[in-house]
C-alpha cells in the first residue's frame, strides 16, 4: 500500500504575524534569540512561565553548534512537550547580528522554530519548508529588504504561492 505524498508545510502556516520583527534592536545571538521568544510570549504562543525553559534550550542547542547557515540566515530551534504543532518566531535586522555562522558573517534573518518535542517529522518538515525558501538568494533579499511586518507577510506569501 502506497503511503500519501505530504504535502510541503507552508511558511504562513509556520509563523506568528505576531511574532515577527522586522526591525530586531539585537546584535548578539544571545540577545536575538531572547527578543525572538519575547515576541512568542506575547503573541500568547510561548507561556511566560516556561520561556527560560525554552531560552536554555535554545542557546544549549546554538552551543552544540551553530544554527547560523551562512548568507546572512540562521534558524535557532528547540522542541518542548507544551507545543502540539510547530510554530515560527522571525526576526529581521539591518545592522545583522553575530551569531558565530559558519561562514563568520553576520546574521540578517533569523527564524526560530518551537516544534512538539513528540513529533520528529512534524519539525523536519518545519525545517524543510523554512530552508526551501532560505536557499533562494531573491527570497533572503527581499526579506533583509522589508522593514514592516506587512512587506515580510507579503514575502511569505509570495514564497508559499511559489511552492
């Protein structure tokens, strides 16, 4: 028996209108990831009470090795028992943000993706449909050109109507 092809996960159906920034005041990973998170709890995604759960998490994970991809990208992540579908806090900054990437170059968009700790494949097809659109040069320069959370939704749009 044949197993149904999924469907890629759309980035509209990944990110928080809430939680995204398009002018991040961050310059270091530490300091990014945590203006991320702030976003995430007050969209209601992220509980206040666990956020320095989710903060250890996150920077434990950058420690073992960056989420900095290189081209000005980085994708932070971490997975928690709370969480029941993945969801996506994303941050844009012009001055870039050190986040030791593999490339030694500054940061310019940044997704942080909270998946559920129990679904595996649920976070690997966030990641994937999150680094289909982050491979593509016109993608990351018109996303590092958006200065309004409407031009970044605009964006996302356009990417997912491109899929």
């Amino acid at each position: 028996m044949a197993t149904a092809k999924t469907e890629p996960m759309k980035l509209r159906e990944l990110i928080i209108d809430k939680a995204i920034i398009p002018t991040l005041v961050a310059t270091k990973r530490d300091d990014a990831i945590h203006e991320l998170l702030d976003a995430l709890v007050a969209a209601g995604k992220v509980s206040p009470q666990i956020k320095a759960t989710f903060l250890k998490s996150i920077i434990d994970r950058e420690k073992r090795g960056s989420t900095g991809l290189g081209k000005g990208v980085a994708t932070p992540h971490a997975k928690h028992k709370s969480v029941t579908r993945p969801f996506v806090a994303v941050g844009v900054s012009k001055a870039g943000v050190e986040f030791n990437s593999i490339d030694k170059q500054p940061v310019h968009s940044i997704f942080m993706l909270i998946s559920p700790e129990e679904s595996p494949e649920l976070h690997l097809a966030a990641i994937q449909s999150i680094y289909s659109q982050l491979s593509k040069d016109q993608f990351r320069n018109f996303l590092r050109q958006a200065s309004t959370v409407a031009e970044v939704i605009t964006i996302l749009d356009e990417a997912d109507a491109g899929h």
